[in-house]
C-alpha cells in the first residue's frame, strides 16, 4: 500500500511521466501529508441513476448469444437520470438503490492500482457505496458508486460530501505495452481538467 509521501510523489509527478497519478480537482496535497494518510477521499457528484419500478418478474442479467439487445441497454431501459445541483440533497430511502458517481475524475499509471472503500461515519448510518472495489491500473474516469441504503430511515446525501476513500498500491507494470486504457464512468457533466477546476474552493459538507 502506498504512504502519504508515496501518494503526493505520484501526484506531483510530470504530465508526461508514466508514473503520473492525475486526480482533477487535485487533493490538497498538504492535508494527506499533514495527516500520514495512506488513502485519499474523493466527494460525491450531481448525476445519479435510479431504477424505474417494473412490472417484470425478472430482469436477465446475461444477455443470450445473438440477442439484439445487450445488458447496456436492458440498462438504460431501466435507469432514470437525475441530476442534483450542489446545495441540493438527494433522499435515498431504505432499501434503495442508485449509481452515483464520484465528483472527481482519476487516471491510474500502469504501475499503479487501487481499490474504494466506503467511509465509516456513513457506514454507520446504513450507506453502502459499492460492490466492486477494485480499480486497475490504466483505468481513467469517474469512479461509478453503488449507493444502497441499509438503514432503516431516509438518508440525505449530497452532491460535494466526501463519499469515499481510494488505496493505492503498487503493480508490477506488464510487459504489453498495447494495451488500452481502462474507461470509467462518462457524462458530459462530470467534471474535466479545464471545467469545474474551481470546485476546489467551494464549500461542500465534511
């Protein structure tokens, strides 16, 4: 797992350099070595996905070989797109369930992987922000979150607040060096390294 020093070293590296962890908006790099962090919180976004009601007994979830339609859109048939200003608050009530997304976006080097964890003041209160935790290396995007709620009363989450936490260690980097990047989760709104770099200095909730 890596250090603090190890993290803000990878962040700080050259944009040209293949050891370059790129996080947009950038973490105060002060605040994870003032406080020997060996992982970094990443905040909720404003585009969330919530399942439609459905009168389907089922919903497949292996789409059958020369079937016209693929689990991409059994998907879209089922979601429905939401979009939360920051200072407004998205409701999740117990048992359920949305995609969300983290506010910033991440590019992991080849010599680098990680895996999220959720956080446990929100764990406490019944949020669960994911099932699939690993992230490979190469992997560039926005962190898709699974956000259920396992509580037993509503639960108010807002887009700015810090979701989540991301650890980072190192990989041996492969030898196939034609391999692609790994994509992440895509909106147009979502943050980019030229738009939304202010988002730094807003005031969101701890």
């Amino acid at each position: 797992m890596l250090s603090s020093d190890e993290i803000t070293d990878a962040l700080g590296f050259a944009g040209d350099d293949p050891r370059r962890l790129s996080i947009t908006p950038m973490p105060e790099l002060e605040d994870v070595r003032r406080h020997a962090a060996t992982s970094i919180d990443l905040r909720l976004g404003r585009w969330f996905l919530s399942f439609k009601q459905s009168q389907n007994s089922s919903v497949p979830l292996a789409i059958m070989r020369g079937a016209r339609r693929t689990l991409a859109d059994v998907e879209a048939s089922r979601t429905k797109q939401h979009f939360i200003p920051f200072g407004d608050k998205f409701v999740l009530h117990p048992g359920s369930f949305v995609l969300g997304a983290t506010l910033e976006w991440l590019r992991l080097p080849a010599t680098l992987a990680g895996y999220v964890t959720g956080k446990s003041t929100l764990g406490r209160h019944g949020l669960v922000i994911e099932t699939a935790s690993g992230i490979h290396p190469r992997f560039a995007g926005c962190l898709t979150l699974e956000l259920a709620n396992v509580g037993e009363v509503p639960i108010e989450i807002l887009p700015g607040m810090k979701i989540c936490q991301v650890f980072f260690h190192a990989v041996s980097e492969t030898k196939r060096q034609e391999l692609g990047s790994m994509e992440g989760y895509r909106k147009p709104t979502l943050p980019t390294p030229k738009r939304d770099i202010t988002l730094e200095k807003i005031s969101v909730p701890e």
